[in-house]
C-alpha cells in the first residue's frame, strides 16, 4: 500500500500549454515535492509510465490541442488510483459534468487556482490526494479478496444474507459443472455441492442463520457416498462469515469449503491408534508389569487377568512382583550390565490354583515411577504341545518297525495317554470281507469306562460307522449329546473318533466332559494321522509285496510264453515241411516231447468202426504206448480225456490227475506212468474232425490258460494243415474215387432256384473267380432264361445274374424241343455270381472236387472227385456236413488225365478272362450256325467293347490250334464230362 501523502511531499504532474506561462506549475511550486510540467498528451502518459507520480494536474486543454477532459479519460482508462484535478481556467456546469463523468478527483476552476493563498485550490489538492489513497486502499483490498477468494484449493462463495449466491468462484463452478448464471440468486443450501451429504442441506441453512446474525458459523461435511468408502473420502470444512458495512450492519456473508481431509484423516488416525493401543493391552495375552526397585507394582496391564484371573486391582493389592511370578527370577547385577533378560521360564500358579509355565522378559525402564517392566507370555499351551509332540515322535519311531495292523493300533492306543492325558482310548480296524469295524486295541482306561467295546457296521446307526463313512472327524464335549450313541450306560464324556483313512477309526475321550481344546484337538488328529501314515505304510509294502510276486508270476509266465513259442515255431516249421498226413501228425508229437517239454503226446482217430480210437502217431516217455495199450480207449466210455474230447468235440484239460483217483480208472495208469496233468484238443478244421491230439505232463497245473489257449489253436492249425495235404493229394493224384450224392437241402441255392422256376437247373462244378466274387456258368431246362434269372436275383446268397443265351438243350434237333406248353423259350445259359462263401471251395478245402450239380424242383443230384489217397468214408461226411441232407448213391474209381493233357494244357495257356470270354460267346451261342447272338451282343453282356470281345476270341482261338496240332498223332485220352 502506499505511504500518506501530503501536498507538501507529493509529486505532482502539471499538463498545460506553453503558452499559458506555466501559470499551474508556478502555482504549487512552493507547495509541492517536487512539480513535473508536460504540454501534451503523449507526453503525460509517457511521464505517467517512466516516473512516480502521485496527483495529476490538467489544464483545459494542452498544446496538441486535446481537452484536458480527454486527457483525463485516457488516463482513467490506465489507472483507477492517480488522483485527477481539473483545472480550467473558465469553468461552467457543463465542463463540470464532463469532469466529473472523466471521474476527476478535483475540479477546481482557473481563478480560483491563480491565488495561492486560497484555501479552496490547497484543499482540492489535498482532497485528491486523499482520493487517490482511498481507492488504492479499496483496490488492494479488493485484489487480496479476489486472490483469496480465487483460491483454486477452496470453494467459495458470496451470499445475501438470506444465504442466496451472489458470486461463485472458479472451483466451487467447476465441482458441480455450472456457470456462474447457473447458481447466481439461488439458495446456498439448495445446490448440488450439499446434495450427496447426510443433513447437508440443513448444515448449511443453520450455518447461514448463525452468520447473518454476525457470528461465524463453521461446519464439517462429508458426502454420502464417501462414507462407504473412508480411505477415499474427502471432508470439507464450511466456513461462513459475516461482512459488514462502516455501519456494522451486516451486508453479505463470505462462505468457504476447505478441503480438511489430511486433518480428519489424521485426527481419526490419532483416535484409532489410541483406541487399537487400549484394546491391545486389555486383550492381547502377554502381560506388562512395570515395579520399582523395592518389586512393588507401579503399573499394572489391564490384561492381567489372562494370564493370572487376577483384576488389575488385586495384582497391585498383591504387593510386590516376588508374590506373583516367585522370588530369584533373574540376577539383578546381570540385568544392571546389560540392561534387558530375555526368555526367562519360570512357573506361576493363577487364582484359581492351575500352573502356567511363563516366558519372562525383564527390562530397565524409567517410567511411571518404575524402574523394571516384565513382560509375561503364557507359554503352558506350547510346553503342553511339545511335550506331547516328543512322546509323538516316539510314537512314530515305534510304527516305523510295526509288521501288522494289529500291531500299529496297539502302539498308537498305548501310547495316547503319554501323547493326549486322555484315559481312554481304542482303535478299530475295518474288515473289507464283512464291512464292519472290528476292535484292534483298547486301552485299560478305555474298559474301565467304557466297558468292552464291540463291533460296528461300517454304516451311519452309529458314532464309529458314521465317521467312518464320512470320512470326518467328531470331537463331543459329552457323548451322550448324540442320538448315535450305541452304549447310553457308558461312562465316557469327553470323546474323539478320528477316521483312520480306509483302514478304521480311532477312538480317545475320557470320563470328564469338555475336555477338548484347540490343543488336544490338534493333538489327537496327528497322533490318527500317524496311524494312518503307518497303516498306510503297511497296505503299500503289501502291495508291493504283491506286484513283486505278480512281477515274478509274469516273468515265469514269459519264460513260459517263450517256450510255447519256441513249440509253436517248431511245429509250423514242421507242419510247413510234411507232404503227408501221417508225416503231420508224426512231427506234431515229436515237437510236444522234444526237450523235455512235455512227458507224452499222441494223436488218435476213430477207427473204421467209429467205436474206439486207435493212435496214429505218438512219441514221448516208453511209458506212453504202455499208457495206451493199458486204458479203456473205447468210444462208450468216456472217461478218459482223449475219448473225451473225440466224443464231445471239445478240449478236455485235467488239471491233477490225482483228483477222483478211484473214480475213474485211466487216472491210476496215468499216475503209475508218471503222468499229473492232462490236456486233449480236437483237431477240427472247417466243422470236420481228424482226430485228437493228447498231451500229459509230468507235474499238475502243466496247463494254464495260456498253454490251452496255445494248444486248442495248435489243434485247429494241425486239422487245417492236414486237410491242405489232402488238398495238394486230390489235385496231383492220377485217379479218384467219384462219388454221387442225392441232397434233400431245401436250403440249397441250386435246390431252390429249379423249385422256384419249375425247371432243371445244372452246372459242370467248375466255379470261376472274379474281381467282384465267384461265378458259374448254369444250363437251364424247362424254362424261359429270363424267368429263372429273375428268380435267381431274389434268393439269397446270389450277387447278380446275367442271362447269356435263350436255347433248347444242346443237341435238340426240332424247335418242338426249345419251346414249353406255352410256345416260350425253354431253356438257356446263365451265369450266376454267388456270395461267399461257396459250398464247392469248401469242398474244396478238403480235397474234395466237385464235378457236377444237377437240380430239378424234386430231387438234386451232386457228383464229387475224391482223391484216392483220401479216406472215402471222411470224404463223404465231408459233404454230408456241408449239405443239410446227403445221401451217397454211387460211387466208382475214375481215372484223372495227367496234368499235361489237352485240357490242362489248354487251361494253362488261356488266361481266366480269355476263358471267360469264350465260355460266354459258347453258352450264348456265338458259334451256333445261325448265330443266336452277334459279337457285340456278346461283348455287350461281358460289358466289354466289341474289339476288345474279338481280341479276347481270336487269341483264344489261336491257342486252341496250337494245343490240337501239337498234339495231332498223340492217342486222345476221354475225359469224364467231356
């Protein structure tokens, strides 16, 4: 603020024109400081910027010829504080208004400036003067409000007294996004800025109230939402305060919020450390003791009582700190060098007569008038647990060397009184075979009180069932709370069942109620949990126990497996190299005996009788053809097991031959033979039996089920590779015995087909193989090609039919004898494509050749070849198995050409589809004169093109020639069928 100015030290600035002699200057230049003349406007403002200036003085007008009244507003358009006086020097009432509308400080007119001596000219000066001070007073004051009042940390706000906003600042707009038309005139209290408030609105009603009144009204406001939320809140301090006029009349109020949140935030902090400092020391367990160096108590916590039962007020009637925690607690020379004593245990007995074992802290203080502060910690609980962990760790010493279940519940319930100061205690073991908890152990407390205890059901009817169903620990304050109790006249109380995983459950109480807390619980489930631990240990190393046996019975089973092996390599090898029946069975039974693999085999066929069975081949032990000159091998008894197996076709294993000795009497020669065990397989192959094959074995149990698994297959293997023999023999032999048959299956497929199209089906036995299955090619008689096609297409096992041609039989003379009843068609060649499998390659399999099948709708008649190596009796059951209904009418030997005569020599040299080609073109009747069918009919029906049908029939054509010339001159052997 500027210092108060006199006329006698202000500087002045004196505007007038030169031409007016200086007469203003002249005027005051006794008077003043210090007088500055300037003659023009520019001049002035310049002197107003550059220089220090306190009062103003302007002529009418100045040498640039501007008014002084302009000069005036140009200034006051700088500065509202530089006193102004006008002096004209011809005054009136309008230059006047005009002054005073420039908002001049002083209007003086020139005649009364021109005398010094006026007093009127040194007052206006002073006037001014006194003007000036008075609005730089009022600005400075103004600034400061508006720099606090703009405080951007401060909401405030300019009220009427009624409380209604004059002016808000930038802040306070700025919280509730509004303008200051937005809040001007409106209630202070009914703003958004109280809204969110407990009571806000009304807080500030009250303050208001109070500051119009003249008192200052202070208010703390925290919003709703905030109060959720404490670490986030933001408290506001609402400072109202009266402004009043020079009158003391009270014409606005000034309100400010203050955000106060640190403060609150502090003070609450304060609060919450003093409250959490009291209710530490009235609950935490340690104890503080503060004495002076008598041992008298000079502060006592008032958590006193958890250690001791004492009150706070009974300690310090107690008198000194020797009758609480007894006397030589520490060496005070040794406290005085070092000043503190830590972990010091001793024993202290409470109020209601129960020892604590104490760890003691003492200290040198000075406080409160002590001089020695000891803090107690009940340590009782912890010296409790130790103790019973030691006798734990014995415990579990102990089970590591137990051997049985038994065992570990014994330990566990003899040593739970050492590790619990429970009584009472037994353990019960779970019996998987009769689902119930049986007792393993009991203590004698246990019997005392309880009484003998006795099996449970592993169900929920009662305490021990239900917690080992469950799986959950059950501790009882008094056992006769639960409505599972077995035993109502039992003295236990106080009572734990633990459940020993899957192995029982563990029992511990005592005759007194309520005894369990947090320790003897925690207690008693790692004393169960060991036990489990152990009985787990013992059902593992079972385990083990059992997988290393199973690993050596696998391991026996392998070696075992390798040597069936080595049988079975053998035996193919042999089976691969024999030419002949008796050269199988012969290495069969070499191979099972060699290397002391097994005592004795045989392999033995009914004989021609079919009532008892003869040995074909044997090899094994010199006992062995004893054995069977000796034993019934007659087909009505079937005792002993190859008789067995021939009359039920079905393996037959005697596992030890010594069971039923006197029952059956081949066992006895079997024994004396030294024969324990026995195994005979049929040797079936495709329904047809060739016997049995019978091993022994000179110890019981020879024959596991891998070892029959092994031998029954080796019995199918030996029947199949016995009739390949047979097979290569009916191929290769020279002569054969044909046999013909009348079959009564209705459901054969021949038999079906001439019943259905009331006409004579047959065929030469030959069947041809295709990509797409089998074919024949069929001749009918006695009906129209086509019909009998269209009833072959709907019976079962026939793929497709193909019609090749529409002729009377071959050879017929008159067309009478191509026609039926009806003038149709009667006869023809199909082929049909049959499903497998087919009845003549399982024939085949047997070395049986099928020649030929002729079907009409009431009798089918079948010729086969059988190989003179054969056995003719096999050979036609052979047939009768594979027809529902045979019976052999003939049969007579036939001579069968070389394998070098015209036939073969011809089928050597045509391919199958060349053979095709032409069997097609034959049966339809390509090379009947007139043709019946053209080459591309032909080729039509084999789904060929016609070049590649003339191909196919020329070539075919050229290697029949070669074949007829090569062997022109060569006698011609007939063929059967030919």
């Amino acid at each position: 603020m500027a210092s108060v100015r006199t006329l006698d030290d202000a500087r002045l600035l004196v505007a007038e024109p030169p031409d007016s002699n200086r007469v203003l200057s002249s005027t005051f230049a006794d008077d003043a400081r210090a007088v500055t003349t300037v003659s023009t406007v520019d001049e002035t403002l310049d002197r107003l910027e550059t220089e220090s200036v306190d009062c103003l003085v302007t002529a009418q007008s100045l040498a640039d010829e501007v008014a002084g009244i302009e000069l005036c507003e140009r200034v006051r358009e700088r500065t509202r504080d530089l006193p102004i006086v006008f002096a004209p020097a011809d005054g009136d009432q309008s230059l006047a208004s005009a002054a005073v509308a420039a908002d001049v400080s002083a209007y003086v007119p020139r005649e009364s400036a021109t005398d010094p001596a006026a007093a009127d000219c040194r007052g206006a000066i002073e006037r001014a003067l006194a003007d000036g001070r008075e609005r730089r007073q009022l600005h400075n004051r103004a600034r400061q409000f508006d720099a606090i009042f703009a405080d951007p940390e401060t909401f405030a706000w300019v009220l009427e007294p009624d409380g209604s906003v004059r002016r808000a600042n930038e802040p306070a707009l700025a919280a509730i996004d509004a303008t200051a038309s937005d809040v001007r005139g409106r209630p202070l209290s009914t703003l958004p800025w109280w809204q969110s408030t407990a009571d806000g609105a009304a807080a500030i009603e009250d303050a208001i109230d109070q500051a119009a009144v003249g008192t200052v009204a202070h208010r703390e406001l925290t919003p709703h939402g905030e109060r959720d939320a404490p670490d986030e809140a933001t408290t506001f301090e609402v400072t109202i305060r009266p402004v009043r006029d020079n009158s003391g009349t009270v014409v606005s109020l000034l309100a400010r919020a203050t955000d106060v949140t640190d403060r609150v935030r502090l003070e609450q902090e304060l609060r919450e450390s003093e409250e959490l400092h009291r209710v530490t020391l009235n609950n935490m367990t340690d104890t503080v003791l503060i004495t002076d160096d008598d041992g008298a108590f000079t502060y006592v916590c008032p958590n006193v009582h958890f250690i001791f039962g004492y009150t706070d007020d009974e300690i310090h009637e107690m008198g000194a700190i020797d009758d609480l925690l007894g006397p030589d607690l520490f060496d005070r020379e040794e406290l005085a060098a070092t000043g503190v004593l830590t972990n010091i245990e001793c024993t202290a007995t409470d109020r209601a007569g129960r020892e604590h074992t104490l760890l003691v802290n003492v200290r040198e203080v000075s406080i409160q008038g002590g001089t020695t502060l000891y803090s107690c910690r009940d340590i009782t609980t912890r010296k409790r647990r130790e103790e019973a962990l030691t006798a734990l760790h014995r415990t579990t010493r102990q089970l590591l060397y137990a051997e049985t279940d038994r065992e570990i519940a014994e330990i566990v319930v003899d040593d739970a009184t050492d590790v619990l100061d429970l009584e009472a205690s037994a353990a019960y073991l779970f019996d998987t075979d009769e689902n119930v908890l049986r007792p393993a152990a009991s203590s004698p407390g246990m019997e005392r009180v309880h009484g003998p205890v006795r099996d449970h059901r592993a169900s929920e009817d009662s305490i021990p069932g239900r917690v080992f169903v469950d799986g959950e620990t059950r501790f009882f304050a008094d056992v006769h709370d639960s409505p599972l109790l077995s035993n109502p006249e039992t003295d236990l109380r106080s009572a734990a069942y633990v459940p020993l995983g899957d192995h029982g459950v563990f029992v511990v109480g005592s005759s007194e109620p309520g005894l369990f807390d947090d320790v003897s619980r925690e207690l008693t489930d790692l004393l169960a949990a060991t036990a489990e631990a152990a009985l787990d240990r013992l059902e593992r190393e079972r385990t083990l126990r059992e997988r290393d046996r199973e690993l050596k019975r696998r391991n026996r089973q392998l070696t075992r497996f390798n040597h069936i092996n080595e049988i079975i390599r053998d035996l193919d090898q042999a089976l691969v190299r024999a030419e002949t029946r008796e050269e199988i069975e012969h290495a069969v039974c070499d191979r099972l005996t060699t290397a002391d693999r097994f005592s004795f085999a045989w392999v033995g066929a009914p004989e021609a009788g079919g009532e008892h069975l003869e040995s074909r081949a044997q090899s094994g032990t010199v006992d062995g053809q004893e054995y069977i000159d000796t034993v019934s091998l007659a087909c009505a008894d079937a005792s002993e097991p190859a008789v067995r197996t021939a009359t039920d076709r079905e393996a037959t294993v005697v596992s030890n031959v010594a069971d039923g000795l006197r029952d059956e009497p081949w066992r006895s020669t079997a024994l004396t033979c030294g024969y324990q065990s026995v195994m005979s397989v049929p040797l079936a192959y495709d329904e047809f039996s060739y016997g049995v094959l019978t091993v022994y074995a000179d110890q019981p149990e020879a024959f596991d089920e891998m070892i029959q698994a092994v031998l029954a297959e080796l019995g199918e293997t030996i029947a199949a590779a016995i009739a390949a023999v047979e097979r290569k023999h009916a191929l290769l032999s020279d002569a054969s015995t044909r046999l013909e048959f009348d079959v009564a299956d209705e459901t054969f497929l021949f038999a079906r087909l001439a019943r259905q199209a009331e006409c004579t089906v047959s065929f030469d036995g030959g069947v041809r193989q295709h990509d797409d299955g089998p074919s024949v090619f069929a001749t009918i008689d006695g009906a129209p090609p086509d019909a009998v096609a269209a009833v072959a297409a709907d019976l079962v096992g026939v793929e497709r039919v193909q019609v090749l041609s529409s002729e009377g039989r071959a050879g017929s003379d008159t067309e009478a004898d191509t026609l039926d009843a009806d003038g149709n068609e009667a006869g023809g060649t199909i082929r049909v494509q049959l499903s497998r499998p087919v009845f003549a390659h399982q024939l085949a399999d047997h070395g049986i050749v099928l020649r030929g099948v002729e079907a009409t709708p009431s009798n089918v008649r079948v010729v086969v070849d059988v190989p003179s190596a054969a056995d003719v009796r096999e050979s036609a059951d052979i047939v009768s198995k594979t027809f529902a209904d045979a019976d052999l009418r003939s049969k007579r030997t036939v001579e069968r050409p070389s394998p070098r005569d015209f036939r073969s020599t011809l089928r050597e040299r045509l391919t199958d589809r060349q053979l095709e080609v032409v069997q097609v073109a034959y049966y339809g009747g390509y090379f009947e004169s007139p043709r019946d069918q053209s080459g591309e009919d032909v080729a039509a029906a084999l789904e060929i093109s016609p070049a590649a049908f003339y191909r196919h029939i020329r070539t075919a054509q050229r290697k029949l020639f070669d074949v007829v010339f090569s062997e022109l001159g060569v006698p011609a052997v007939p063929s059967d069928g030919g």
